[in-house]
C-alpha cells in the first residue's frame, strides 16, 4: 500500500488549463473521491497519477517516491476505465490474467491470484466465458478483477460504474466500497455523480475549473461546504440560498422581510459587520415547517408536492424565490397552502455574495 501526492499538478492542452496547480494527499489506505461537473478536471488529473498524460508542472509521489519520470508500469498502480477495456477475444480468465502473464509469474500463483479477484468480484462462474456473452455489470467486474489481481498498492478508478444501469449501479457502488475494505487499497476514484461520492470516499476532493475547491469528508462536505458551488452541487436537491442583510451586529439576518435568529458564534465574525449583504444556505432538510407564522420563519407558499416514498419533497414560494423542503413522507401538503419555514439555526451556513465562499463562524467554530 502506499500515500498518493499530486503536488503543484497542471496539465495544460493548448489553451486549456485542464488541471492548474492542484495538490492532493491521499493517505495510505484511503479511498479518495475526484467529484466534480464534466470538463472539469478529473480524469486529466487522474491521468496524471497514472502517467498517462505529460505534466506542463508539478510531481506525483507514490510511497514517497517521486514517479514523475516513470513509466505507467512502474508506478505500482492499476486503472479501472469507464468503458469496460477488456479483451473481447480473451475468455475472463484470460483477461484477467494478462499483466500477471506478461509480468511472467509463476504459474501457481497467477492461478491463485486469479481465483482470489474472481472469488472478490463474485465471477468465479464466469471464468471461461468470452466478454461478448457478459451482461455489462459483469464487464466492469472483469475489468475490475483485472485490475486488483495486480495487487496495486494504488487502485485508480474513472466514473467505473456511469456505464450500467440504475440498479446495477447501486449494486456495484456496494460491491466497490466492499472490495475496498477487503483489500485496503489506496483509492483514487473519479465520479461527477454526488451520491457516489458521498457514498463511498473518505474524503472528497471537489474540483471546479480545474482545480479543487473543498477536501473534506463527506459530512463536512455536505454539511460545512465552502462555497455556495460545493452547496449546490452536492445534495439532491441541492442546497437552497436566500439572499439576506445582516442586521444587530450579527445576531439576525433579514431574508424576504423576516429576521433569522443566528447562532452567537455569528456576532462580529468576518463579512458579517450591520448592512452586509450575504446568502443564506439551507439544506432542504434543514427548515422547521410549521402551519401558523412565528418569529424567524419565513411565509411560503406550496407550488409543488413530490411523494418520493422516503420523504416528501416540497417546492415552496418564499418571498418570490423558491426553495426546497424536505418533509415526512406522512404530512399532509397540498399546492397553495401557505406555511412558514425556519431554517434551524445550527444547520444554516452563510456566504459572502461575490465568490460564494463560505464566511467563518468566530469562537473555535470554525469548523462547524
Ligand atoms: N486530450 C485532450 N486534448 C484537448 N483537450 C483535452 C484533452 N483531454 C481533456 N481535455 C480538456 O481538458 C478539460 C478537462 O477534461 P477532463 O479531465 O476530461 O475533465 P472531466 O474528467 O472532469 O470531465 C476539458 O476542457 C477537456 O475538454
Ligand atoms: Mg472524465
């Protein structure tokens, strides 16, 4: 096993800075999510790690060695495209024993190796089959297996499941987060789907315009994100954004017309002196509803009702914008109904308006 560091990392095509100046520790063991929109980024950088693309800058360490200069083979890493690359004229097992073949291992233990990956990724039964008579779950599987049979001390991974199926999908994110524990490989993995991020990384690395936003745990990232951009685009649906004014030094915030009670830990914080403008997140499931007005919530009213089994989603009117709400699958909401929404105190994160960037809360709250 072995750490990963992207240091001062750029790769630029022509005019296109794809990655600009990005550093990124990835401990030893741990499971590192790249998430971001399309065209941001990701998969340049991962190439990068492999060795697949020049660098106009910047180094990759791997176990503490500098493999800048080394040759994709000799990096200790495996890869895991996003179209299934696996021999269609090789049965399973002949794909999957192919770097151990070409490496010339012995013969015993490339069989041993071989049952060991089928046994993890459960296509033990599949061995003698040609990829043309595989389902594409079992594909990726394969392409899987082909990589961990390897025993790379660093598994790299580009958006490895956005070819299958919805249900399949489900089915292979739980297998992947499975495979990781039972072989404790250093993780790189590139998805632009939230949910897959959230689910199986570590720590999240959000990346934007080719360089990365937040790195944080999937909590923090959801919870404490560092801009209002990391805010909507993690969580679905994202996180709403009201634009308010600071007021009593702090201690409230007037959106559409109604005053927000802050937590003290606001009062004479950065960005937050009396008139400042600022944006208000909350997480749609981050709001008090309640039928009649109280002091701190905002009026509404329902346009939209979503049974979504689990919960129910609203959309709700709010002072000319709309927002999203997140309410017990059992309460009872119909369109024009008017109710009032406060946002719980300890779940709101405020915003400068320029950048988005989030504003720190003052006494050790800085990470809450
Ligand atoms: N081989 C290439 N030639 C030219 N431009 C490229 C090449 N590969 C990627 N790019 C550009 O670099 C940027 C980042 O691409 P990419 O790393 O593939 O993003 P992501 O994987 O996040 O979707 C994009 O603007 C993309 O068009
Ligand atoms: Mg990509």
């Amino acid at each position: 096993m072995a750490t990963v560091l992207l240091d001062r990392v750029t790769k630029r095509f022509g005019r296109i800075t794809a990655v600009d100046g990005v550093t990124l520790e990835v401990q030893d063991g741990q499971f590192m999510v790249l998430l971001g929109p399309s065209g941001c980024g990701k998969t340049t950088a991962l190439r990068c790690v492999a060795g697949l693309e020049r660098m106009d800058a910047g180094r990759i360490v791997i176990g503490g060695e500098d493999v800048t200069d080394r040759q994709p083979g000799r990096r200790g890493i495996a890869m895991v495209f996003q179209s299934y690359a696996v021999f269609p004229h090789m049965t399973v097992r002949d794909n999957i024993t192919f770097g151990l073949r070409i490496r010339k291992a012995p013969a015993v233990e490339v069989l041993r190796r071989t049952q060991q990956a089928a046994d993890l990724l459960q296509i033990s039964e599949l061995l003698d089959r040609y990829p043309a008579h595989l389902s594409g779950g079992q594909r990726q599987r394969v392409a899987v297996a082909r990589a961990i049979v390897m025993q790379p001390a660093v598994l790299l991974m580009d958006e490895p499941l956005s070819n299958l199926d919805a249900l399949l999908r489900l089915q292979m994110r739980a297998e992947l987060k499975r495979l990781h524990r039972e072989t404790g490989a250093t993780t790189v993995y590139v998805t632009h789907d939230q949910v897959e991020a959230l689910s199986l990384g570590d720590r999240i690395a959000v990346m934007r315009h080719g360089v990365i936003v937040q790195c944080d745990t999937p909590s923090a990232i959801y919870n404490r994100p560092a801009s209002t951009f990391v805010g909507g685009f993690i969580g679905s649906p994202p996180m709403n954004f009201f634009r308010g004014t600071v007021e009593e030094g702090g201690r409230s915030v007037r959106v559409a017309g109604t005053a927000i009670g802050l937590e003290p830990r606001w009062a004479g914080a950065e960005g937050m002196g009396p008139g400042s403008e600022v944006v208000v997140g909350v997480r749609p499931e981050a709001f008090e509803v309640m039928a009649e007005a109280r002091p701190g919530a905002l009026p509404g009213v329902v346009v939209v009702v979503e049974p979504l089994g689990g919960t129910t989603l609203l959309t709700v009117s709010v002072g000319g914008e709309t927002a999203k709400v997140s309410v017990a699958p059992d309460t009872d909401h119909e369109p024009g109904q008017r109710l009032w929404l406060r946002p719980l105190p300890d779940r709101m994160r405020l915003m400068e308006p320029g950048q988005g960037r989030a504003l720190i809360p003052t006494e050790g709250g800085a990470h809450r």
